[in-house]
C-alpha cells in the first residue's frame, strides 16, 4: 500500500514506521498518491499564533475571545480538554477553565500570518479558496509534472514548512471533492493527515451522523429528525424526489452528499461580501455617550479594513441585540460607496437614534456590504453637511500619521468614550 513519511517526505510500501528516518507520522492509503483536492486547517489558529509569539503560554489553556461577556473565537487543545470550544460564551468556558489566560483577539496580526500562509500554498497552486483565515481548499490536479511529486507530497512539504518557517502546524484532509476533503481534514486534529478515497467514500459515509454534512445545522437536523432521518444511511433510504418535495433543494444536495458526490470546484478567490466588525459589552447599557464610542470605533475598524483591501461598500449596516438576546438590524443604501469612518459613523449613529429607546443593549455591530473597487468612493457630496468633505479631508490625514508613525500616533476624543 502505497505510504508517506509526514516528517522526512520519503515514499514506500505500508509500514508502521519509516525506512529512512523512522518516524511513526505515516500516512497510507491505498489512492494516497491518486487524490489532488485537499483541505488544509489550521490547528487552533489564533490560540497558536498567541503561544507561538509568548512562549511562557506553551503548557497553559489559553482562549482567544471577548470579556466575560464575549464568546471564545478560539481555544487550545489544553483548554478543549476541559470542554472549552468555539463560540461558546466567555463566562461558562471560565467556569470550565478558570486558570485559562484569555487573550483579547488581535485581528490584524492573524490576517497577516494567514497571508504566510497563503504564500506558502501559492507556491504549490494557483487553485486555492479560503475558507477563513485559518483555512482553506487546494485543488492541485495536474501539479505532479511541475513539482515533480504527488499532491500528497507536496501537502506533508505545506504543513511541514508552516511548522518550520512559521512556527504553526495545520491538518490535511485529501479526496477526491471539497466535500470528503473538509470532513478528511478533521479527523485526526491536530497535526492530521487524512485520506478518504474513491472506493471507501460510501462506506466511510454510511454510519455517520447526518450533522456531518457541511451546511447542516440545528435548524436543518431537527427537520430532518423529524423526518426519522438521523444518519447518511437513513437518508440513502429516501429517494430523491421524495427529499426535494419535503426539504427543497436541500433535499437535492442531501441526496448527492450522502452518496459522497460534489461537483464544486474550487474556486480561487471567492469575492468578500461584506466587510463588518461588532462588540459584546461588559454590561446591558442604553447610556448613548458610551454606545456612541462603540460606534465610533466600529466604524473606524470596518473603515480601517476596507481601506486595506482597497474596496468601498454601498450598503451600511447597523446590528444591535437586546438584553434578552433579541435582535434587530438596520441597513442604509448609499448613491455611491463608502470607505469613509466618518461616513459609515454618522450613518450608523442616526440609525442608531431611530432605535435607541430599544434598549438596554448587550452587543453593537457596524458593517458595509455590496463591495466593490474602491475608485469613485465618497465622491458624492452631502449639500445638507458643508463640513463633510473637511472631515474626511481630516480622516484621509489621520491614515497618512498611522501610516508613518503607528495606529496610535493620532486618535479621537470620540474613541475615549
């Protein structure tokens, strides 16, 4: 059975360790060298970026996430051992994990390790879509004859320079669509390397919970369990049209998934939607002065971002939740986009003023969304505010401080609020 050495890259016939440098990291599969659409994730990415720039943090359980009030965005491995995971609020994973040292999230500094590593897998294809900044599909069908090596290789060279160069390790998942190669992926966390192959696909899916299939979620489970449908195999027992007249076309993609078929490519670059930034709050608060300097700096950090990534949005969004955990969202549509703090700010406030004796309020969030180029964006002049233009003349010298001498060099009174 054909077989990879994940420390040394040597290739062989089944073993349990390696001929060359005898390390037990040994992958075999029968189609290892046969299968070229992968899925790489990193291991707790930003929980691994924080232990790799404070190594005092290496044996603790450390969580990146919000106050108490907040949500984990990542755990470690020593903290999901006690239960921790992501998306689950602050205050039960430190019931969970007391001596847990929680990091405030550093969104700038993770986008810049992941275009490291992105860098890295551009090395390998020209065929990648990101999932998030911690992962993403490879398609390197037809990449042997330029790399002189499988895709297997070439994805235990990915993960092993991640670990060597950047100090952070990833798991493979390799099949043969996005679907088995997102599933393959998780199997083995961390440091993983998991194969599902062509013959096996209906096998390995048969017993599996129907939560398995990518897109399927409480909502989607309950339907389908009141239906009786519980595993894939229940779901192989329906046939399609019956699935599409009582779940739609989701019914239809149930059907191909659970019979392990995915025609999706990958496709390199999806475009960014939308571009947003929200807070939970210490504390349940109508006070306006203190919402309004949450405002403030949710505009600035979507603003900040979208300058970044040189687009603009034509769409403002304002997303607020109650103290009894219920929601409401406003949105404003603009003549031309907007990459202005200024701008998504004031709109964002007076939306904010039409709804403001709704509170108290636990989270505020700020967004733009239709993106596109960010040529021609704020050109439209407001006839109702002769001071608009002054103001984003005053913000466009506030970018070229931060840009010399640091995002600290200049800030608002606003922001101190």
């Amino acid at each position: 059975m054909p077989s990879l050495c994940r420390d040394c890259l040597a290739a062989f016939e089944t073993g349990a360790r390696c001929p060359e440098c005898r390390s037990p990291r040994v992958v075999s599969h029968p189609e290892l060298f046969d299968l070229s659409i992968a899925h790489m994730d990193c291991d707790a990415f930003y929980a691994s970026v924080e232990k790799r720039d404070d190594p005092s943090l290496a044996d603790k359980p450390v969580i990146v996430g919000g106050g108490r009030r907040g949500v984990v965005s990542t755990a470690c491995y020593i903290a999901r051992i006690r239960g921790v995971h992501s998306a689950m609020p602050m205050f039960q994973a430190l019931r969970l994990c007391p001596d847990a040292v929680v990091i405030r999230p550093r969104g700038d500094h993770y986008a810049a390790v992941s275009r490291q590593i992105r860098a890295l897998m551009d090395e390998l294809t020209p065929a990648i879509e990101p999932l998030s900044l911690d992962e993403a599909f490879l398609d390197l069908t037809g990449t042997e004859r330029l790399h002189h090596a499988p895709p297997a290789v070439m994805l235990a060279r990915l993960v092993r320079r991640m670990e060597e160069e950047l100090g952070l390790s990833g798991s493979i998942g390799l099949s043969h669509n996005k679907f088995l190669a997102k599933i393959a992926s998780d199997l083995d966390k961390p440091r993983g390397f998991s194969v599902i192959g062509r013959a096996e696909t209906q096998a390995f899916l048969a017993d599996k919970p129907v939560g398995l299939i990518w897109g399927v979620g409480a909502v989607t489970r309950a339907a389908l369990d009141k239906a009786g449908i519980r595993t894939i195999s229940d779901l192989l027992r329906w046939e399609q049209a019956d699935l599409i007249a009582r779940f739609g076309d989701m019914g239809l993609r149930l059907w191909h998934l659970a019979r392990g078929r995915d025609a999706r490519r990958v496709s390199a670059d999806q475009p960014m939607k939308s571009i947003s930034n929200e807070i939970t709050l210490p504390e349940d608060t109508a006070d306006p002065d203190i919402l309004d300097g949450h405002l403030w700096r949710l505009s600035e950090k979507v603003a900040d971002r979208a300058k970044a990534r040189a687009t603009a949005g034509r769409v403002v969004t304002l997303k607020l939740k109650r103290a009894d955990h219920t929601g409401l969202s406003r949105r404003q549509s603009l003549p031309d986009s907007t990459q202005s703090a200024d701008r998504i700010y004031r709109l964002t406030r007076a939306m904010f003023d039409r709804v403001a004796g709704e509170g108290p309020f636990r989270l505020i969030g700020v967004g733009i969304s239709e993106l596109g180029p960010e040529t021609g964006a704020d050109a439209t002049g407001d006839l109702l505010d002769p001071h608009a233009e002054r103001r984003r003349a005053a913000e466009r010298a506030t970018d070229r401080i931060r840009a010399r001498f640091g995002k600290d060099a200049i800030f608002r009174g606003r922001a101190m609020r």
